[in-house]
C-alpha cells in the first residue's frame, strides 16, 4: 500500500485504484449481484406469456341471469376472479361484477361455495 498525498489515507493496490475501498468484491461498476441485474437470484425475469383470450370476445352486454356465462367469473371458493386472471376489459369487469353482485343478491347464484367435507 502507498500513502495517498491528498487525502492522507492509504489506497490499496486492486484494478479499482482503491476507488471503492477495500472491499472491492461486492462494490462497483461489475457488480455481479446488483438490485437490476440478472445475475441476482431475487431478480428473475418472468416467462412471458400469451394475452389471454377475451371470454366476452367484444360483447358488451352481461346478463345477471346468465349462470352459465357469470360462472366463468367465479372460482371454486364463490369469490369473483380478477381481470388480469379472466382477461376481460376493464369495462366488462365492472359489469361482469355487478351482475355477479345481483344474481347473489336474487339468490340465484350463491355467495359461498358448498361446504364439501
């Protein structure tokens, strides 16, 4: 190690030129497990998958009466699924959760699924 005139601290004698202290491993520009790099097992890129496919497929009208259709829209456990899982448009998710909200409210279509012990 040299002395450093300016600063009167001790530089060390890595590629760096003792920018990034003495610890040169896990700092600096080849940063191997930096917060945005591939490398980092916490930063693994998502298989891209396809656009799912519109149920409604351009119909904007939902019918409350339709099971056969709201059924589509609801999982096992009687809750409503989202749109990013259903694939409709914004527009539809509204009315495709108020019929589903009505037809409940009628008694057509249950709040909760059955018990199945």
């Amino acid at each position: 190690m040299k002395p450093n005139s300016s600063r009167g601290a001790m530089q060390s004698n890595s590629r760096d030129g003792g920018r990034f202290g003495n610890n040169a491993n896990n700092r600096g520009p080849n940063n191997n497990f930096g917060p945005n790099n591939a490398n980092n097992p916490a930063f693994k890129k998502r298989a891209q998958t396809s656009k799912k496919k519109n149920p409604l497929q351009g119909d904007r009208h939902v019918d409350y009466l339709d099971m056969k259709l709201l059924g589509r829209f609801i999982n096992d456990q009687g809750k409503i699924l989202p749109r990013r899982i259903t694939g409709v448009s914004a527009y539809q998710q509204r009315r495709v959760v108020e019929a589903v909200k009505y037809a409940r409210h009628l008694a057509l279509m249950p709040f909760v699924a059955l018990d199945t012990r």
